[in-house]
C-alpha cells in the first residue's frame, strides 16, 4: 500500500510551517510534528525528513518508504484536516518495522491525530 502523492508535504514552506507552528511529540526513534492544516475540511497531509545521520542515502531512503508505509495503513483512521511532518531520528535504523508503527501511532496518538472510534452523534446499539 502507498501513500497518495495528494497525501505527501513537498515544498519547503509547507514543511517550515508546520515545524514553526506544529506541536512536536518525541519518542525514541522519531519525531512528529503536527498542525491543524489551513483549510480544516482538507485531506491531512505528511512529510518525512531522514537526515543525513540517519545513514546512507540507501538507509534513509528504507526508512523514508517504511514510514510512508505505515503512514498509508493507518490512514483510514487518521482524523482529516492535519499537516504533519514526522523526522527520523539517529536510532531509527535500530528499530524493525514493527516497532516505527507502534511508536508512529502512540505519538500520532499523543498528537490528536486519530479518529474517535465513535463519533459524537452515532449511537452504538
């Protein structure tokens, strides 16, 4: 599964603007940051930054397309009108693709980014 270039932060400024106004949540092999998107009613967004600590462009570029990985299977309960940038930090090459998803969604978690199991308004019978 991949994640739709529609999905994808790709200028510069885009990027700066969440990093200058988003709120950063830290865990031990990356960094999200995320901010309510201009248009609230729009698709969220996502940007990926491997620095060149992480390693090799062969390494950041694995690490770069996990990422976009587990971002495009936890879409669907991602809440809409977000743009978040999520930064690799110099241990991400220790971890296994399991262990970036669970920190991925605990700190998508912490940001506000995941949708209500049940929304206000619908009723469980």
């Amino acid at each position: 599964m991949s994640l739709p270039r529609a999905r994808i932060l790709r200028t510069h400024r885009q990027f700066a603007r969440v990093r200058a106004q988003g709120t950063a949540r830290v865990g031990r092999f990356l960094l999200v940051t995320a901010v309510p998107a201009p248009d609230p009613e729009a698709p969220s967004r996502f940007g990926f930054v491997t620095p060149r600590y992480v390693g090799k462009a062969h390494d950041r570029n694995r690490v770069r397309r996990q990422l976009k990985a587990l971002v495009a299977l936890a879409l669907p309960g991602l809440r809409e009108g977000f743009e978040v940038v999520t930064l690799a930090r110099r241990t991400v090459t220790q971890a296994g693709y399991a262990a970036l998803d669970a920190e991925w969604r605990r700190l998508a978690a912490k940001a506000g980014l995941v949708a209500a199991a049940n929304p206000p308004g619908d009723a469980v019978c």
